[in-house]
C-alpha cells in the first residue's frame, strides 16, 4: 500500500511540475490531448446531465414561442452556433472547441432523447459553460425567453436558409427585450 501511495504522490509531483513548466500548451489553435478531451466531456456530461434531470420542460410547440427563439437566436448564437446558409464566422472559426452547428444536427424522433436534449440545451443557455465561450444568458434573459430559445434549436435540424430567413425576418419586429428606454 506504501508503495502504491508512493507511485501515486510522484506521479502526481511529476504531472504538476511538467504542467506548472509549460508543457500543456493552452492555445486555441493547439487540440487537447486525447486524455484531456475525454476528461472535459465525460465531466461536461455528467455535470450538465445531473443539474439538468429534474428540469420540467414546457411545451415548446407554440408559433410565437418560435418566432421569440429565432429573434434572440439570430441576435445572440450566429456568431458561434451559425444558421442555415450563413458562412462560418471569424469567431466561429477560432473557437476551441467549436460550438455545435445545430442546424446541421439531425432532429430527435425519440420524445425521451428530445425532453432530455431540451433540458440540456436550456441548462446550458441558462448557466453558460466553463472555457468555452458559452455564455450564461440567464444572467440577462428569463426562463421563458431560454425555453424560447431551446423550442428554435429544436427545431433547426435540418432547416433551409429560406426557412430561417423566413423565421428571423417574421421576428424582425419582436423587441429583444435589451433596449434603451426613455424613462
């Protein structure tokens, strides 16, 4: 057990000192190394998998609630996230890792995996991701305009550029919510 002890508090000496000297290089440019990425998202999964689980998700159906999702998703995710038939963005190119491109995922078919993909998606918005550039919109938006916003990526599996353009257009006139008053 002593020697067990031992292997591991020098292992452990050896990885911070190899660490703390600069041989993880932490630049955007650069992947992670393999054991790293593992690592990031089995934690990513089960820290998102386990605050998410008892979310109740409203129904997400409703036009309006659509039109609300593609406005503030037009506004707040293109730079990262894209949408159909917009070129991938300076921002989104230097990402590391890239965010997900939700219009080219294939829709859920499966009630159970679209109720838990839902929930994820609105934990996410919600509370953002560490060292990812996700920021946590429910700082500055409420739970209904994040419902909003998971009801649109919901449904951008597969949606055409008419299609988003016909959305985002119709929701031109939606305020966002963030304006100047003259109060």
């Amino acid at each position: 057990m002593k020697k067990i002890f031992s292997l591991l508090l020098v292992s452990f000496i050896l990885v911070v000192i190899a660490l703390g000297s600069g041989a993880y290089n932490m630049a955007a440019t650069e992947k992670h190394w393999i054991i790293t990425e593992k690592i990031i998202e089995w934690v990513r999964e089960s820290s998102i998998e386990a605050r998410a689980k008892d979310l109740e998700v409203p129904p997400l159906d409703g036009a309006e609630l659509l039109l609300k999702g593609a406005h503030h998703y037009h506004a707040m995710c293109t730079a990262c996230h894209l949408a159909p038939g917009l070129e991938p963005t300076e921002l989104s190119i230097g990402l590391y890792p890239q965010a997900p491109v939700f219009y080219q995922r294939k829709p859920d078919n499966d009630h159970t995996e679209k109720l838990n993909r839902a929930k994820a998606y609105f934990w996410v918005i919600k509370n953002g991701l560490k060292m990812t550039a996700m920021p946590a919109w429910g700082l500055s938006h409420d739970d209904n305009t994040i419902w909003a916003m998971v009801a649109f990526v919901l449904n951008m599996g597969n949606m055409t550029p008419e299609q988003y353009e016909n959305l985002t257009h119709s929701s031109k006139n939606h305020t966002h919510g963030h304006e100047q008053s003259d109060h």
